[in-house]
C-alpha cells in the first residue's frame, strides 16, 4: 500500500539470524534476532534451498514450510519496484515480502519498537 521509503536502511536486515517463524489466522511472522521482526498480512515467496524455484504464499497460510529458512543468516536486502522487500539469505536462498495490496498494509517491519508499515 505505502511502498518503502527510499531512505529505509536495508542494512538493518545485513548478518541477521532468523530465529523464529509464527502465524495467526491473519499475520505471518519472522522474528530475526537483536529484536528484528516482519510481520506479513500479504503475500511472501521464499525458496527452501538453491534448486528450489520459490513458493509464493498468501495470508491466511494452512500449511508452509517456511520454516525451513530457520537459522539462517541474511546476507543482503533490497527492495525491488515500489515495495517488495527481498532478503537474501546464506546460500542462495531469497525471501521476498510483496506490496500487492492498494487498500490495505501489506507487511510491517518493526526495529527495536520503531515500526515501518507498508
């Protein structure tokens, strides 16, 4: 809906350690560690391992095996058209968050209590 601002610091994704994944009925949720979170009521694709071509899910989730990207280390982030949040993860592996809704936030990024809505 809003999109990243174009001074958003990705940096604060860089050498994070993904270290839990939750869902609600309505939300997914990634907790990284040193108090780094997203919390998903759009859409996210995400790959499992290098040969994987990516699983695109959507909120609410019934079943997923995003966990499966637990402990793994970010390694670089950027944001790619107006919103999509995409992290790249040891390994080759990439997360990506999708702006894909004009009337409601899509994702929230929230930084020792500072919240980013998109």
């Amino acid at each position: 809906m809003y999109g990243l601002s174009k001074d958003f610091d990705f940096s604060i994704f860089v050498g994070r350690t993904l270290e839990m994944v939750s869902f609600t009925a309505n939300t997914a949720h990634l907790s990284f560690d040193q108090n780094l979170s997203i919390t998903i009521e759009s859409s996210y694709e995400y790959q499992v391992d290098s040969s994987d071509s990516g699983t695109r899910e959507e909120i609410p989730i019934q079943k997923s095996t995003l966990m499966q990207l637990l402990e793994k280390t970010v390694e670089t982030a950027e944001v790619h058209g107006k919103g999509t949040l995409v992290l790249h993860f040891e390994g080759g592996l990439d997360f990506k968050c999708f702006d894909d809704s004009p009337q409601y936030e899509a994702y929230c990024i929230t930084n020792r209590g500072k919240e980013t809505y998109v």
